[in-house]
C-alpha cells in the first residue's frame, strides 16, 4: 500500500465517523474538512456505498447514513453526552494545538455512537453553549447537568432564585442557552414572569423542578441573542 493509498484509506475512515456525527453532510464541508476536491469526495462516497456502506444521497441537501447504522457497541446516556460537551469546551481553551486535535479527534468518534435524537440535541447544547475557563472555585451549583436537560428538551423549568439583594421570587423559565464567565455559570432564559430573556445566576438557583410542559423552541441563534441584545 503507496502513501496515496494510506491517506485516503484514513480519510475515508474520518468520512465514515463524520458522517455518523452527524446527521447531514455536504460534499463542500468535506471537501473543505479534508482539504480535498468535491470530485474527490465524490469517488470517496461512491468508495464508502461500494465497500457496503448504507450512505444515502438526499438531493439537493448531502450525505447521511441509514437510521440505526453506528459503531457498536458502546452507549451513553444523555447526561453522559452532555458532560461530553462541556469537556470538549474545556479542551478547547488549551493552548496545546496536538492536544486538541487529538481530544476532537477522539470526541469525533465518541459522537458518532450516539444515536440520532441523542446526536440532535448534543448539537444543539453546543451552539447554545460558551465556555471561560471559571477560576473562582467557591461559586458552584448543582443544576447545570438539570438544566443542559431542560435546554435540549425544551421543558418548561420552575426555579426559586435569589437576587443580589437576597430577595426570592418563583420563575417560570424556557432555558436557552449556558454561560460561563471567569466567576459564575450563567443561565439564558425566557422569563414568563418578566415577559423577556434574562439572565440567571446558576450559583442563586435555590431551587429548580423541571415540568412536564414543553415549550416551542425559540428559533434564534445564539449569536443572532447576543446581535440583538448587546
């Protein structure tokens, strides 16, 4: 086996896992991850459906795979998966180029185990996640792992929260987003009370009781929140 065949075995295989990371792929975002031609990952796809793989062409939109089709046999639990994320988050700030390359590597295929509605909502913690390093070790909370399930699920939360003044009031919260400053976890969310998306401390959540209402997702982006509001 030439070089030129060593290297496409492996791109092939990194095509595979990315295609088992996601639901959907184009041959432009591969070609571009790759730093191969559009030809090119053509004749890689054809290579893939050849050697028996289940890749289906959705015209007009890209690459995916037959539901169910994953590497065995490991699984996680959502709650797994989301703590997956914030450690990706971590590694991310590491000033080590190997290192994270080897972590999103390793991340990578760690994903593509998932199964797809598992997969869709990894995804959409990720968008809806910012991560800063928070050196402050005193502030700390119990409920980020409750409310990553809230977000991705989009249950109607209940929180008792406390203000800077000490003042508890009763929220009923729609979570979109999570924080991390250099101090404190913070929460994004709808606020029925306030009629608006605030802000919430997760370290002055005193209490917090998922409902079994779900609400209808909010259609921004996370960057399209921060355009509009800062």
């Amino acid at each position: 086996m030439n070089d030129n065949d060593t290297k496409r075995l492996s791109r092939l295989t990194a095509i595979l896992t990315q295609l088992q990371t996601k639901r959907l792929l184009t041959a432009p975002e591969l070609a571009k991850r790759f730093s191969v031609s559009i030809r090119t990952i053509y004749r890689d796809i054809k290579a893939l459906e050849h050697a028996g793989i289940p890749v289906f062409t959705e015209e007009g939109k890209g690459y995916r795979l037959m539901e169910g089709y994953q590497i065995p046999p490991v699984m996680f639990t959502e709650s797994q998966a989301n703590a997956l994320i914030l450690a990706e988050q971590l590694v991310l700030k590491n000033k080590d180029t190997s290192f994270i390359k080897d972590y999103l590597e390793a991340i990578d295929k760690i994903k593509a185990v998932l199964g797809n509605k598992v997969k869709d909502k990894v995804n959409l913690l990720t968008e809806r996640t910012r991560f800063t390093q928070n050196f402050n070790n005193e502030r700390n909370s119990n409920n980020l792992s409750g409310l990553q399930f809230a977000l991705t699920n989009f249950y109607v939360t209940r929180i008792e929260y406390s203000n800077e003044a000490n003042q508890v009031s009763n929220r009923l919260i729609e979570p979109f987003a999570l924080l991390s400053t250099q101090e404190n976890w913070l929460l994004v969310a709808w606020c029925r009370l306030r009629n608006e998306f605030r802000y919430f401390r997760l370290d002055r959540i005193k209490k917090l009781e998922m409902l079994t209402e779900q609400f209808n997702p909010h259609k921004l982006t996370l960057q399209e929140f921060f355009d509009k509001n800062h």
